[in-house]
C-alpha cells in the first residue's frame, strides 16, 4: 500500500517536470521573438536562436525604427485597431442583447426567422460573402474605422445572438412580470431589470469579439481604404509588400509590441477569456 | 412547457411588440447589410459573368464548371483536405494527452494550462510572422527555406496551427475530463482495471462530447484557414503546369478563392464566386454533420 502511494507519487512528480518541459518549449516561440527584437538585421536570420550579444546587439533602435517602419506609424494602426475593436464590441453587445430579449419574448413568426437566419449566418464562411459585402460596405461609405463596426455588427450578429438568446429563455418571466406591475414600460423593463442579469453572457460575448476583431485581418482588409486606415494586423501583412527586403529585427519588435498588450489583456483577465470561449465552443 | 410560460407572459409583451424599431431596428439593417444582402446576391452572382456588381450578365453554370476545371483549385481542395484531417489528427490527440495530465492533480497545472492557452490569443498574421522567422532560422543551416519545399510549408502550417490550436481544444476537454463522475473511476479502480483499460473503456466513452465537438471544431478550423496560410507561405513554391497556368502547392481553399478575386490576371470574379458557394457548401455541410452527430448523442444518453 505504502509502496503504490509512493509510486504514484513520483509518478506526479515526473508528470509534473515533463509538463514544465513543454510548457519551456510552449513559451520559446514568443521568447524568441522578444530575443530577435533587440537583434541587428542580418542576424535574425543566421543567429535565430542565439542571445543578442556583442555585435548582434541593437538596443532599442529595432523598436524605434518600428515606430514609423512600412510607412506607416505604428502608433496609428494602434489607435485604429483599438478604436475599431471598442466600437464594435460596444456595437454589437447593446444591439444583440436588444434583440435577443425582443426575439424571445415577441416570438413572433418574424422573430423566429430571424433567428434561425442568424443561427445559418453562423456556418457561413467569410469567403462566401467577402467580395459581396465589401462591395456593398464601400457602397454605403462603411469603409472608414468609424463605420466599420456596422458591418462587425451586421456579420458577427449571429452567434451573439445565438448565446444571449439562449440566456435569456433561462430567465424566469416572473421577475418582468413584476416589473411591469410596478408601471414599468418595455424599455425600462429590458434597460433595469433584464441588461443586469444578462452580464456574465455578456462578458463572453465581449470577450469573443473583441479577440475576433482585434486579430481580424482580412474583412478591415477588404473594407477600409488600406493607404489611409490600417489596423495592426493589415499594417504587420503589408510590411513585406511595402519594401524588397525587410528589416527583420524592426519587424520582430513591431510583432511583440502588438503581442505585448494582448499578453496582458490574457494574465489580467484569464478566467473570463477562458470561460467565454469554452462557452463559445459549445454552440453547436 | 417554455410555450406554455411564453403565452402567460404575453400581457405584457403585446406591449413590447410595438418597441420593435428600437430593439430589432438596428441589428436586422446591420444584419442584412452585413450578412443578408451580401450572402443573396453572392449566390445570385456565382451564376453570372461580371467584373464590378453592377454590370453582371447571366451566365447559368459556366462559373462552375470553370471552377470545377480549374487544377488550381482540385489541387487547394485536396491540399486542405489532407491538412484538415493531419491537423484533427494531431490537435486533438495532443490537447486530450495535456487535459488528461493536468487533471491528475500534479503541482503546477494551473500554470500550465496558461501557458498552453496562451497562444489562442495570438492572431493568425502575426503567428505566421514568428513562425516564418522560426522556420527560416533552424532551415537557412541547411540552405534551405519554407518557401522552396512544399513538404515544408505543409508541416510547417501544421506546427504553427498545433500551437495555436492545442490550448484551445485543451480546455474543452478539460471541462469534459472533470465532468467524469467520480465513483465511476472508483469503481474501475476497485475492479481491479489498469491505468489504460481505465482511460479507453470508462474515461473516453465518458467524453464522448467533448471529442465529437474538437474533432468537429479542428476539422472546420482546418478548412477555413486563412491568415496563417497567407502569412507563412502564401501558396509557395510555385509550380508552372504544362498548360501554362499556376499550381501554387501549399495554397488553401479559402486562400485559392481569395486569390482568384483579387489576384488573377484574367477577369475571373465569376468563377471566384462559384468557388466560394461551393466552399460555403462544403463548410455548411460540415457544420449539419456535427449537428446530427451531438443529436444523436443525445438521443443515447
């Protein structure tokens, strides 16, 4: 008995140093990354793996140069990407929750359709309607950061209201019952009693979307004026197109400036990110 | 029993009704600027000739055969497919392999599953960048580079999306792994079973769930992959067929029909659209599958 214990006792132990082993291979990608930004152009290449000592050694020029590298200011595809990012997420939670709520309680035939329209929207490839819907968005003149979450909210309306959806058939009408009896009108019944219950869906829907729109590359892509509007990830795609060689010691501290934040964003807020995506991987 | 709740409810609802342009009004313009529109006149279309929206004429299933002829567009389908599976394959025999580790109560699992979910975060460009550098570092000691050997880039593609992919599936089985009942494996253990007759015949029927949904979940991923294809080999190496068009070998699906609207040199924005209805239907039809798979689940339990 005593012998079995101890066994599996080791057993752990080994487990657990294996796992601490992966987890160091796991994390050496990003590291390199960090490595290869304090290093001089033509040694990203040849000395990939190794510290950026002696004559490899650039500093903090790479960050600088990555400020303005690809004609373009970093600062500004930042900017982009965060106001694109908030607006949408915004967007789509006050207009989804809105109508979840009037979908389920309404149910009428119109209402049913609709979400069983936005429920197939979810099996929809971007592909099948990129060139379409980037036609009609220029069109419209959606093309610029401060229009472009319509379009967010027109094409990722489905699977948020899909969830909230779900949440709110789980609410007991007893409660807007009540509300109603004290002289509350629909609006104040859905704004004071029905938005606060529905925050924890709330936190993973926003949490889905905005790692949706943050790391979209190719809708912002297709829809805004590239020359004028880039987000980060349009802005990291078109550092190769805009020169023959490119700087790979400057692009290496722009891909773990844009990684920096994100990074943060996840040990800040990891319980929710992992709860809302679990919880957007169960809707089938 | 929810209906029966809906109707005693209506009262006050009749007086919801009339709130519609506020509640609905935004989402459903959004919606059909955004989706609706878009996704008709996408399949009305892939049955015409045009180059801009305006100035398309009927062509019936000309965009479709040409699509269907088109090598380039054979060898994107089989490519992605043969990823697809690779890639289901791989993902999903890792990520159970870490839940089943961390859920056996060693020091440090929390941390590791951090780690391990960490690069779900990373969008699919910028992963293409740090694993271009990658793969170019350990390949220029040999002379060689991820662009010239299709084998390469294939396997390459597949590192990269393993990584990024294997935290993600980790935690649903995780979750899945700690739904397991207790006395169950108790009473495994008490019979007597070892380790393995434990984790094939009470652990992985118990999962079944979760396995059916990773499985489903990687294969999809696999199809349409984008980002990450374009920004780590974006289809090299090239390869001139006899009949003097294209055969970019490590071109994806969602890639081929991307390249036949914006890069072709004829005008082949029909033919682009054929493609994407196909792949809409091809995707769709693995999404029903996984519909009909859970259901039946369902039906057994």
């Amino acid at each position: 008995m005593n012998g079995t214990l101890s066994k599996q006792r080791r057993g752990k132990t080994i487990l657990s140093v294996v796992m601490g082993v992966v987890s160091f291979i796991y994390v050496m990608p990003v590291f390199t990354v960090l490595l290869n930004s304090f290093k001089l152009n033509t040694f990203v290449k040849t000395n990939t793996f190794a510290l950026p000592t002696g004559e490899m050694w650039a500093g903090f020029s790479n960050f600088a140069k990555g400020m303005t590298f690809g004609n373009y200011p970093f600062v500004k595809s930042v900017l982009y990407s965060v106001v694109i990012t908030i607006l949408s997420t915004a967007l789509i939670l006050i207009g989804t929750t809105m109508a979840a709520w009037y979908i389920t309680r309404v149910d009428s035939k119109f209402c049913r359709a609709l979400y069983y329209l936005c429920v197939f929207s979810m099996v929809v490839p971007f592909q099948m309607v990129m060139f379409t819907l980037s036609k009609t968005a220029d069109s419209l003149r959606l093309n610029t950061p401060f229009t472009i979450p319509i379009v967010y909210l027109g094409f990722g309306a489905g699977l948020a209201i899909f969830m909230f959806v779900g949440f709110v058939k789980s609410i007991p009408l007893e409660i807007e019952e009540a509300a109603a009896m004290d002289g509350c009108g629909p609006v104040r019944i859905f704004f004071n009693v029905v938005l606060p219950m529905l925050q924890p869906t709330m936190i993973s829907v926003a949490i889905l979307e905005i790692m949706w729109v943050w790391n979209d590359y190719l809708l912002p892509a297709l829809v805004l004026d590239i020359n004028e509007y880039r987000t980060i990830p349009i802005h990291i795609q078109y550092l190769k197109g805009s020169y023959g060689t490119v700087d790979l010691g400057a692009t290496m501290a722009l891909i773990f400036m844009s990684i920096l934040p994100v990074i943060v964003f996840y040990l800040t807020c990891q319980k929710y990110i992992i709860e809302g995506v679990a919880a957007g991987a169960v809707k089938g | 029993m929810k209906k029966n709740k809906q109707i005693g409810g209506s009262t006050i609802h009749v007086a919801t009704r009339r709130w519609w342009p506020l509640f609905l009004g935004p989402v459903v313009a959004a919606f059909i600027i955004g989706f609706v529109w878009p996704f008709f006149q996408g399949i009305y279309l892939s049955f015409c000739s045009f180059k801009t929206v305006s100035n398309a004429t009927f062509v019936g299933l000309q965009n479709y055969i040409k699509a269907f002829s088109d090598v380039s567009f054979r060898h994107a389908f089989w490519y992605t497919a043969l990823f697809a599976v690779t890639s289901l394959v791989i993902i999903n025999i890792a990520a159970f392999a870490v839940a089943y580790a961390l859920t056996k109560g060693i020091r440090g699992s929390n941390l590791f599953r951090t780690v391990f979910f960490m690069p779900n975060l990373i969008g699919g460009i910028v992963l293409g960048y740090i694993w271009s550098m990658i793969f170019d570092g350990i390949l220029s000691r040999f002379n060689t580079s991820i662009m010239v050997n299709a084998k390469f880039g294939f396997w390459g593609l597949i590192i990269l999306v393993a990584w990024q992919q294997i935290g993600y599936m980790m935690i649903i089985y995780i979750a899945g792994l700690q739904a397991v009942p207790g006395d169950i494996l108790e009473a495994a253990d008490i019979d007597g079973a070892t380790g393995w007759q434990t984790l094939f015949r009470v652990i992985i029927p118990n999962v079944m769930p979760s396995i059916t949904i990773c499985m489903f979940l990687s294969l999809t991923n696999g199809f349409k992959l984008f980002d990450q294809n374009l920004a780590l080999t974006a289809g090299q190496p090239f390869m001139i067929q006899p009949d003097g068009t294209t055969v970019k070998q490590t071109e994806m699906l969602a890639l081929n029909i991307y390249n036949t609207f914006y890069t072709s040199s004829v005008a082949s924005q029909g033919t682009a659209q054929a493609k994407a209805v196909i792949f809409f239907i091809l995707v769709a039809g693995l999404s029903l599958l996984q519909l009909s798979f859970t259901r039946k689940k369902e039906v057994q339990q």
